[in-house]
C-alpha cells in the first residue's frame, strides 16, 4: 500500500525528492504541545551542519536545547548547529529531543534530513512491495558509534527540573511538571526520586557533587551549551538550604515529607494532599553529617557563583556555609530521622568536606586543619550520598600533594578496577541498588584524579569505558542500549517514578499507573536507572523499584563525569577505549 501521507509531504517539500529523510519519534503529547526525537545516523563529514524537520500538522513553535530552531513555516523548521557543537562524524548519530507547541492535543507525524549529507533519491524510495523479497545485505561494514557526551549532559540537567518542588519559575522545561508541595515548611530543593520526599543528606551530597564538577570541568559545560542551565540546577537546592538554615535559632530542616505516608500515595507531586511534617536539626537533635554536607554545598556554591560574576550570591552562600560549620562541628551526632530510607554510618566524611570547600572558598588554613582531623586513610566502599571519604582524601591530595592521600585515593581505583565483579559487558558491579550509579560515581573519581596526575591514562581509560557501557556500549534488548532516559534510540520507557507515570491532567493517577503495560505518559528524560543485575540481565518495569530506579543522588556523578569527558575532548585526552560490547550500526 503506498503510504499516502508520506506522499503528501513530498509533494508539499520537494526538498525531500533530493535527500533521504529520517523519521521522528513522537515520545508524548499534551494539550498545546508534544515530545519528538530525532537520532539522524551520520555518513558523511560534517563541520556545521543544517536539518528540517517536517510536520504533517501546523506547530506553531519549537524548542530544542542542543540546537537552534528557525521557523520556514508551520510545517517546516530549520535546525541549526550551535557554536559548541558543529562536529558530526561518520558513524555518530545526531540526536536531539525537542517541545513542539500547537493548537490541541495534536500528534503529527515528522520527518528530518540533514542537507547535503546524502546522495540525492527519488520517490522510488516509497516502495511497493510486490511479493516475497530476500533483504539486501549490508551496505557498509559495522563502526562504533561515538557518544554524545554533551547531549547526554543537558539531558541529565533537565532530569533535575523534572525533580524541582515548589513553585516552578516561569522558564519551567518539563510541560508536565506544575508548581507542587507549596505549603511546606520551607519551598523548593528537589523530590529525591521517584517518590516526594526532600532528604536533606542525599540532596547536600548530590548538590556538592554536582558542583564539584562545574568548578572543575567548567570548559565541558561551556563546550555542551550547558553553563547556565547548570547554574540554575545547583542555585534550585542552595536557595532552598539558604532557606532552611536559620543561624540565629541554630535550626536546620533536615527533611520535608514522611516517607511512610509518601509511599502509600502514587499520584502527580501537583495533587498530593497528605501531610508533610519537617524534620529539624538543631542543638537537642543531631545531625552534624546532614549540617557539614549541607555547609560544603554552600561553600562551594560560593565559589562557583563568585566565578560566574554573582558576587553577592557568593557572600550570602559563604556566610551560611561558615555559620552552618561551626553549627555542625560543635552539635556532634548523625541524623537518625530519616534512618529507614537515608541513615548516615558517620559524619567524619562530611565534616571533612565542609572543611575542604569552605578551605578552597576562604583559604583560612584552620580550615585545612580542621580536615585532617577527619580524613581517614580507609579505603571507600564507593562514593556515595553517605559516604565521601575518597573525595576527602582526593581533595586534600590536590590542596597538600601529600602521597598519604593519593595512596588512599590509587587503592580505591585498585578496588574498582581489580578488585571488583564485572558485568559480562563491562559494567564494574558493585551493588543491585544502583549499580549504574555507584559506577559512573566511581568513574567522576577515575577523572578527578587523572587530572590530579594520578595513573591518568589508565583511569580516563576505564572511566569512559565506564560511561560508554551505560550510554550504549552493552547488549541489552540487542545492544546500543541506554541507561539514560532521552539518549539514543533504545532506553528505558518505564522508569519507577510516579509523576512520569501518570497520565495528562485532569485523569485521575493511582496506583493503577505503578503497573500498567507500557511506556511512561511522561518522558523523564537525561534519568539513569539503576541499571542491570551482575549478570547484565535487565527489566523495564515500572514494579521494580531497584533495576527502575531513579533519584538525584544517581546522577550526580554520572553528570560529573561527562562534564569530564567533554574536557578530555576539548584538550584532545580523550582516551582510546576497548568496550566488551560496543555499540555498532
């Protein structure tokens, strides 16, 4: 059967008589707008490049993120390079995901080619089968494909908008996300992840780590397109613990929402009604590990602002991270309120790197003194929202080049690279709960320490051997899948998170959504999930809340080290690698 709305758009743009198209994926619709991606395979050398998209419906606007979109008509859109990113080699795909906005609930059908990247064809290529055919054979060998780090790192920034609580600013990215929570004790931070909950320890940790990666792989988000968005992604969670720390009462909010309660609701963030109780620390009720965590976020906040020309910002951060120490080192004690889901095992580590960031932002050596009573010499288990000690003795080694601290640091890389289970595939295993996380945090710590000058080619090796296999370099559902919602062609469709799973308002959303078949209404996308068993078997099931996961504290590091990564190419370090599963088209 001829496909008559194909034929139509040739007729409509006879450009598409001259070039091969690729078809768009609609990924969601709404009220006033959709979701579409694009990935174009590329086969020609292309610096600078321009594609049309082509609509069977009229849209009156578009936004891309990683491009710039010029409106030729309702039904057609040029899209353009940035600055940052003009490169396109044989092999790679071009990939981006876009908001169409439009009159109704509308699904059209798209279409996108890149100009002068094929060799011209004809209308034969609407074809009419005749009979049984043998399929033709390869028309080229089978090469890698190249990821995109820098998409993959906007698609990570927006995963953290989709998490904001409170109300939501007036450039809001996420079309299915409203303002939520507005009677809380105090408004904003993030939801921690597919639940609603704000846990104070993950979101310091996650903040700082975040952080951590733009003070020092700045270049890689400048290079992405990403700066300002990842700005305004780590100025969410600080305006939210400026808020939460009151120096005069000596009280800070550890927790917002009770998980119990939170957990016997399935429904949109905008719609919940049950009580949401906050948790204090203050000087009856411990919590220096969630105080110093939270002081280390603001004071590396205060660099990274005072960097990026906000230098009353700046101020009012160091402030409240030097007000929240003192807080922290004088009112000993972990946090046990939030101890069935998020129980610190100390608060050395924290302590430690409030010391450190508040060293690097003040360069007051009582506060380098501070942080060798602290460091320990053990080896982490991993970096993670409870523990930090790598990151201390990373930290300390670069501030005091002291070999004390880069052996601690070497024998945490020995532990990862030698000394721990892989996936058939590659992935270093460490844990079932997030083991896509606990790798790509440890492959932010491989970066951080190549650029410190230790072991640099072995560690930037592993690290992006690392990030490939969860950006495609695997062999699940056939290979090239991804961990991360949003990047390539193939990634999960049905992550455990209850705002995503819910249909448009005014449909109701229960826990009926927690198991219906197929994709998420939503698309939560730049998310990884929890990533594969040992194995590298793999389920997307909304049920299963350890493989499907999602939360902020798992992107942390993953954000870090692709930051990193883009510096590796910028300063032409980046390494050549050896995936067991490469991704080939």
């Amino acid at each position: 059967m001829i496909d008559w709305s194909l034929l139509l758009l040739l007729i409509l743009h006879p450009a598409l008589n001259c070039v091969a198209e690729t078809q768009i994926s609609i990924l969601g619709h709404w009220s006033g707008g959709f979701q579409g991606q694009a990935c174009i395979p590329i086969t020609k050398e292309l610096d600078g490049w321009k594609a049309h998209i082509l609509f069977s419906e009229d849209v009156d606007s578009l936004d891309i993120w990683v491009a710039v979109a010029t409106k030729i008509s309702p039904r057609e859109y040029l899209i353009q390079n940035t600055q940052y990113k003009t490169q396109e080699h044989v092999g790679d795909r071009l990939c981006f995901t876009f908001l169409g906005h439009g009159l109704g609930d509308i699904v059209p059908t798209a279409s996108v080619y890149v100009e002068g990247m094929d060799e011209p064809v004809g209308l034969n290529t609407t074809h009419v089968p005749t009979g049984p055919t043998t399929p033709p054979g390869p028309t080229h060998a089978l090469h890698p494909v190249r990821k995109n780090y820098t998409d993959a790192l906007g698609k990570s920034i927006l995963f953290y908008e989709a998490q904001r609580s409170g109300k939501l600013p007036a450039n809001n990215r996420v079309p299915w996300r409203g303002d939520s929570a507005l009677n809380d004790c105090v408004l904003g931070g993030w939801y921690d992840a597919g639940d609603h909950v704000k846990f104070g320890l993950p979101m310091a940790s996650t903040t700082t780590v975040l952080l951590w990666s733009i003070l020092k792989f700045k270049d890689g988000y400048v290079q992405s397109g990403q700066l300002n968005n990842a700005m305004d992604q780590v100025k969410w969670t600080l305006d939210y613990f400026l808020k939460g720390w009151n120096p005069q009462t000596k009280q800070l909010v550890a927790q917002v929402g009770d998980g119990r309660a939170d957990h016997s609701y399935w429904g949109r963030p905008e719609d919940m009604t049950m009580p949401r109780p906050c948790q204090f620390i203050n000087e009856t009720v411990n919590g220096s590990d969630i105080a110093a965590e939270t002081a280390a976020a603001l004071a590396a906040g205060s660099i990274a602002f005072k960097e990026n020309g906000d230098a009353a910002y700046s101020t009012q951060l160091l402030t409240a991270a030097e007000s929240l120490y003192s807080f922290a080192k004088t009112h000993r004690g972990v946090f046990k309120g939030s101890a069935t889901y998020y129980s610190s095992r100390d608060e050395k580590d924290e302590l430690c790197m409030a010391t450190l960031w508040l060293y690097r932002a003040t360069h007051n050596t009582q506060y380098l003194h501070d942080a060798y009573d602290y460091v320990e010499d053990l080896w982490a288990w991993a970096l993670s929202w409870d523990d930090k000690k790598v990151a201390c003795q990373l930290i300390l080694y670069e501030e005091t080049h002291d070999d004390r601290f880069s052996k601690a640091v070497v024998g945490f890389m020995q532990a990862w690279l030698d000394g721990i289970n892989y996936t058939p595939c590659g992935l270093a295993w460490r844990d079932m709960w997030g083991a896509n996380r606990y790798a790509a945090n440890s492959a932010f710590v491989a970066l951080l320490s190549a650029e410190a000058g230790i072991n640099p080619s072995q560690y930037r090796k592993w690290a992006v051997e690392q990030m490939n296999y969860i950006l495609g370099d695997n062999k699940h559902d056939g290979g090239c899948y991804s961990f991360q919602i949003g990047y390539g062609d193939k990634y999960p469709l049905q992550p455990h998170h209850r705002a995503a799973s819910c249909p448009d308002r005014p449909a109701n959303c229960s826990f009926a959504q927690l198991n219906a078949p197929g994709p998420s209404p939503h698309f939560l996308i730049g998310a990884i999930v929890g990533g594969p068993e040992y194995n590298d078997n793999y389920h997307d099931l909304r049920s299963d809340y350890i493989l499907n996961e999602v939360a902020t504290d798992y992107n942390s590091g993953f954000q870090g080290a692709l930051a990193a990564i883009v510096h590796l190419q910028i300063t032409n370090n980046f390494p050549v690698t050896n995936n067991k599963c490469p991704c080939m088209v």
